[in-house]
C-alpha cells in the first residue's frame, strides 16, 4: 500500500502529481493492467498447432518470394488488414 502524506503548504495538486509518481514508479498500475483480464493457457495441442501454421505460412511466403510473385512493398503490408490476392 503506497502513503503520501501532505507537506506543510503543500498543494492539492502537487500532492496528487507526488502520489501518481509514486504509483507509477513502483509498478502497481502495470500490475494492475497486467491481471485485469484472465487469459487462459495455451494446451500442447494448440501450442504445437500454431507453430506449424506459423511455419507453413513461413514457408510458403519464402516459396512465393523465390518465385517473384510477391514484392517487399506487399510483404511490408503483410498484417496489416490489407490481403494479398491471388
């Protein structure tokens, strides 16, 4: 539990600005945003699952690339909602 206790002639402001550095300083609002959701764990089978998609993807964006059907200019969009169509 963090303490900030009002200085002699202190301003409201200043003591506010002094409590909002502290909490930022020790961490507690990233920890706080960190557990605010629950996110479940991957299992082994959804964790295997992803890695070959994101290999079989790798793969055939290099296939693509060796070929020239795919440029740097679409592949600097890649992930950005924009589809490279066929």
């Amino acid at each position: 539990m963090l303490e900030v206790k009002r200085k002699g002639g202190e301003s409201f402001e200043a003591l506010i600005r002094r409590f909002t550095k502290k909490t930022i300083q020790s961490g507690k609002i990233l920890q706080a945003k960190k557990v605010r959701f629950y996110g479940k764990k991957k299992t082994k089978r959804e964790l295997k699952e992803s890695a070959l998609r994101r290999n079989k993807l790798t793969n055939k964006i290099d296939y693509l690339k060796r070929l020239g059907k795919l440029d740097e200019f679409t592949l600097s969009k890649r992930g950005k909602g924009n589809k490279v169509r066929k």
